[in-house]
C-alpha cells in the first residue's frame, strides 16, 4: 500500500493521476496547505520542503518503506516500479526525462508564479502579472511545436504528459487562452478522454479552495513563510 500525501493543486494532481493510471492501491492522506498540515514534524519528516505531494510506499520490495518527496521523484520511482509509462530504451527514456524536467523547472513554477498575481495578490502588480504571463504563454508555445508531430511529449503517453497537464488544466484561471495554440489544445483534449486521468484530477475534489476567498490564516501559511517561520 502506497500512502499518499496530497492536496488537490496541480502538484498534487500528477502524483495521484500515476497512481490511478498504474492502478496502484494507496491510501489518500490529505495535506490542508492552508491550514498548515505542510509544517507538522511527522509530516517533514517525510517532505523536509514542507511541500506536498509526497508518497510512502510500504511495498517498495526494499525491505523497509521508501518515502519519497517532489514530484518528478515521485513519478520516477512510480514508473520504475511498475515498468509503465516510462520507456525502458535509453533514448526514449532521455526523452521522457528532458520533458518531465522540462515541466518541473519551467512551466509548473512560471504557471505558479502567474497564478499568485492573477488569483492571491493583495494588490494589482501589473508588471508581474504580465512577466508571467508571457512566460507562461511562452512555454505553451515550447509545448505547442513538439506536439506538433506527436501525440504524446515523448511520442507514447508517458509520465512528462502527466506532469505537465495538471498545469495546463487551470488556464482559464490564470487568464489565458488556448485559441493560438491547435496542438496543445487537442492534447488537452486527449488528456481529458483518459479514464484515469481524469480520476486522478478528481481525488479530494470535495477539498478543492479554488475560486473561495482566501482568509488571513491561509495566506499566511502559504505565501508569508522564512527560514525562522518553518524553524
């Protein structure tokens, strides 16, 4: 049984998005973000970033419990142990791993980062909000041009789709639009007709705080953090 440790943001989506696609049993352990869950010892002791999602799996076949922290990691060590969605030749493996760097370094913190002017910011920032949103538009365009000849990121539907979707999924919420881009949005669709794929986005709906007002306590834990806070 694998415990998953989990909120349902865009992160959050990709872990539990594998594990419906794998068809993995686990255990839905949520992480109230705004409330602080992230902070708590028995919680960094599996996430020191005190981030979410993380996962422990008690089957690792190692002997003991595997607990793993961020995202990409978490994908990895998935697909490792189940042989899917991710190729086992070198070059398609490359492939694969370009791409899931590719969302983890690029397009999930630039989307983050347009997300907190667009939808958290006390105050208009006009100059922020238009940085990010170039850069996200930017790297939809990066998205667009290698789907242009292919289905998938790396060709077969793969672990880099599953990472980068979950930050596609909330465009309109960021304010952006897909009308420019023919590939991304026909990927988007193919995403949306996966059966698990969509279960994985559905996890925790019921725990789901966008579109509510976010009231002091949450934005304090989220976005008001230092090195002496979390000490």
């Amino acid at each position: 049984m694998i415990d998953l440790y989990y909120w349902p943001t865009p992160n959050g989506w990709k872990i539990s998005i594998m594990l419906e696609e794998c068809g993995l049993a686990y255990n839905l352990i949520p992480v109230n973000i705004g409330r602080g869950d992230q902070f708590k010892p028995e919680f960094l002791a599996i996430s020191p970033n005190n981030r979410m999602p993380a996962i422990v799996d008690h089957d690792s076949g190692e002997g003991k419990p595997v607990a793993l922290f961020e995202s990409g990691a978490i994908l990895m060590y998935l697909a490792e142990k189940t042989g899917k969605f991710m190729p086992t030749d070198p070059a398609g493996r490359r492939d694969v791993m370009q791409w899931l760097f590719w969302q983890v370094g690029g397009l999930g913190p630039m989307a983050g980062q347009l997300s907190h002017f667009v939808n958290y910011a006390p105050e208009p920032n006009p100059y922020a909000h238009e940085r990010y949103a170039k850069e996200y538009d930017r790297l939809l365009g990066v998205l667009d041009r290698r789907l242009a000849d292919r289905e998938f990121l790396a060709g077969d539907y793969s672990i880099a789709d599953m990472a980068s979707w979950p930050w596609l999924i909330p465009y309109k919420r960021f304010g952006q639009s897909l009308d420019h881009l023919t590939n991304v949005r026909r990927w988007h669709d193919a995403m949306k007709a996966r059966p698990g794929a969509t279960r994985g986005v559905d996890v925790g709906k019921d725990l789901r705080t966008y579109g509510k007002p976010m009231d002091d306590e949450a934005r304090k834990v989220l976005f008001e953090q230092t090195a002496q806070s979390t000490n």
